[in-house]
C-alpha cells in the first residue's frame, strides 16, 4: 500500500471514523503506525445506529477495545436511526448516512479534530459510479465520494486488496457486518455481482471507473466554479442569467436552491426552473418555502416574506414595513428622495400599492401606479412591496424610486422632508 497520502495530515488532527469493518480498522491502524512521524494528533469516532442489536453493540465494544489498548481517544455516538428514518420518511441507508455526518460535523464545529477521514476506498467509489449511473446520475453525481468541509478520504486510491493484505501482514483483527453480504441491498448486488462480471470482461475495470470519477470529478469542479461566477447575491437574493449555457444554469440553479434550503431537489423541479428562461417575466415556481422567478433576462431566487398590509399615519420616525424600514425626517441620508413636506395633504398614510393607484411622476403625467413601475422595469414582487406616500388612490412618493410632480421642491418650499427606504 503507499502512503504518501500521510504527507497531506502532516501535523494535524485527524480523527477516523471506525465501525470496526476491515476499511475501517485499516485506516485507523495506518494512521497509528505513522502518528508519531507525520506529527499527527489522532482520534477516532465510531457511531452506534440501533440498527442491528446485538451484534452491533459487538463492534462498538470491539472498537472501544481496538482504540483503548493503542490509548487512541474515540468520540462515541449513539442513535435510534429506525426510529428517525421512520418519522423523516428516509431509508435506513440514508437515515444512517445522514446520521454519521452529523456526529462528524459535531467533531469539526466543536475544534476536536482539523479533518475528519473515512476508509471509502477505490472499489466504493466504483460501486457507487455504477450504481448512481444505473439510477440516473449527472457529472455531479459521478463524482459520488468527494472531500467537503473537513471531511477527507484517503483511501480512494487503495484497493480492498491493498486493505486486506495490510490487515493480514499485521494480524490486525476486525469485525465484519453480516448485512454487507445481504444482496436485498442494491449496493451489495452491484458490489458482490456487477463489479465482479465487470472485471472479469475488463481487466482493472473498477480502477478505470474509480479513476474516471475522479476526472468527472474535476471537470465538474471547473463547471461549478464557473457557474459560481455568474451568481449574483443581493440582500438574501440569488440572480442568474437567463442565457447561461445550459450546463451552467443548471448547476447555478441548484446552488440556489440548496442556499434557500432546498436539499432534497429532483430532476423535475430544475426542470420547472429551467422552463423559466423561456417564458415572459413574472412567471414563477414555487419550492419548499422559495420561489424562483424570471425578471428579464435572469432568474431571481428568493424566500418571499409576508407583505405589509397595514398603514402609518404620515410623520416624522422609523417605520417597519415588511421587508423595508422606512425613514421619514429633517436629515438627508444616501439614496434618500426629497420633497416639500407642507405639500402632502392632511391624511396621507404610509403604505404599500393597492389596486387603483396613480402616480404622477416628477415633471410628468399622471398615469396608473402599475404601469409606472412597469415602465420603470421595477419586478411586480418588489413592486407590491415598496413603502409608498399616499391618499385614497393618489401615491405622493414610492420610496426607493421616485417623487410626485405634486409634492417636488421649489424656490417657495419651507420645509424640507427627507424620504429612505433600506432593506431590513
């Protein structure tokens, strides 16, 4: 087995994930034997799902055993993973996935290791390549074990061969699941039947189609970096272009979506977004609490807030409308409009557009509100949400955009009244 994949931890802390299997153990003893000449400090971390009963407490104590005669330090978790996969609606295999990256999360947030490493080796990432592809996959999905936040793998490029035969040479004992032969589960029908018939057709097939992986890998690497330089954030907005070539607005997409909370996409619902670049502005869809929307030439992702429905008398303060705080006062501030305060009627409220509304604009004609801010190219979701001055049907001032010919200053103005409007 080479090693030089130690050089990468030198003189960190690396914590292992362990479940007593043989990977596992590998990869806990290779860091053992090399802690003290790469300076590494190491643990371990082993994680109880409540799956398999006894026998599962079997290889916690087998690990608790493995890690104490070396004074290895190891971090243990438990969980009813059944009982969570049942109220999330998830797989055991996924509940339990999701289960262990959390524990390893824990380590990372909590400064109790600098990486955590799992023994993920050359023929996992073979199986899952094959299995993902066999489901319906991208190039992202091809890329099935990669390394994230603190979370490495450095096994990928070793063989179970390799893992076995070091276990073997050192007597290293460990324990072996007996649901890994359990071919009910597709990853073990691919692992025990698929990738075996591949190699005997193809010499060293699960190393070409690991290593494809790894390519695929960088390649989408390169793609999402692009995308991620077409991405404009704005005040907890997402912006895309419209005419992004395809491979990239998709990726973009998904980056949105994931921002806004949206783990659990599918095919279909990029699907749904993707239709938006072809359709008229204002036409949206609609995830989990988010909203996409075609505004011109880009796609727009947001969480919409509640609109304000309520009124302010007209006066001097600070007035929380919805997503905008509004200031009404004597002193300028940047991007605040002007206007002479004595011309505002008795009676005039702040408030957000309402069917009906007129707009005079500054040195021009009255005309309906809505088509003021359509002619202004102001998006009718921002549109139904800017703080206005108004009376009955008639807006003195939109906020953030312009004021009445009827209220504008002149050389007989007395007082001034300045108008902002931030984002809260």
């Amino acid at each position: 087995m080479n090693l030089d994949f130690l050089k990468k931890y030198e003189g960190k802390r690396v914590a292992t994930a362990v479940s007593g299997g043989a990977d596992s153990v590998c990869l806990l003893q290779v860091f053992y034997e090399n802690a003290a000449l790469y300076h590494i400090k190491l643990s371990a971390i082993t994680c109880e799902h409540g799956i398999r009963g006894e026998e599962s407490l079997r290889d916690l104590e087998f690990v608790k055993a493995f890690c104490a005669e070396r004074k290895i330090p190891l971090f243990v978790f438990f969980a009813d993973v059944p009982a969570r996969a049942k109220e999330s609606g998830r797989g055991l295999e996924e509940e339990g996935r999701a289960f262990r990256y959390e524990c390893f999360e824990k380590i990372l947030s909590e400064g109790k290791a600098d990486v955590v490493a799992t023994a993920h080796h050359e023929g996992d990432l073979a199986e899952t390549v094959l299995f993902r592809l066999a489901r319906g996959t991208s190039l992202t999905g091809i890329n099935a074990i990669r390394e994230r936040g603190g979370i490495v793998r450095p096994f990928l490029g070793v063989t179970k061969e390799e893992i076995l035969d070091y276990l073997k040479e050192r007597k290293i004992p460990y324990v072996t699941d007996e649901t890994n032969d359990d071919e009910r589960y597709s990853r073990n029908a691919v692992r025990k039947n698929v990738l075996p018939a591949l190699e005997e057709i193809v010499h060293g097939a699960g190393a070409h189609i690991a290593g494809f992986a790894r390519r695929a890998g960088e390649d989408d690497d390169y793609l999402q970096s692009l995308a991620e330089c077409a991405i404009r954030r704005e005040r907890g907005e997402i912006f895309i272009p419209a005419d992004l070539p395809r491979p990239l607005f998709l990726r973009a997409a998904v980056t949105a979506i994931i921002e806004l909370g949206g783990r659990d996409y599918g095919e279909k619902l990029l699907l749904e977004i993707e239709k938006l670049t072809d359709l008229q502005s204002g036409r949206k869809v609609i995830f989990r609490g988010a909203e996409a929307v075609k505004e011109g030439n880009q796609i727009v992702f947001y969480r919409p807030c509640e609109r304000f429905a309520g009124e302010f008398p007209f006066a001097e303060g600070v007035f929380e409308m919805g997503k905008f705080r509004t200031t009404i006062g004597k002193t300028q501030k940047q991007g605040a409009l002007y206007a002479d305060f004595d011309k505002f009627p008795a009676g005039c409220v702040l408030r957000t557009r309402r069917e009906g509304d007129r707009f005079a604009p500054f040195s021009g004609k009255e005309k309906p509100l809505k088509k003021f801010l359509t002619d202004k190219k102001i998006p009718a979701r921002i549109g139904a949400e800017l703080p206005l001055v108004a009376k009955g049907d008639t807006v003195y001032a939109i906020l953030g955009v312009e004021i009445s010919e009827q209220v504008k200053v002149t050389e007989e103005t007395k007082r001034l009244v300045y108008l902002t409007v931030d984002n809260v």
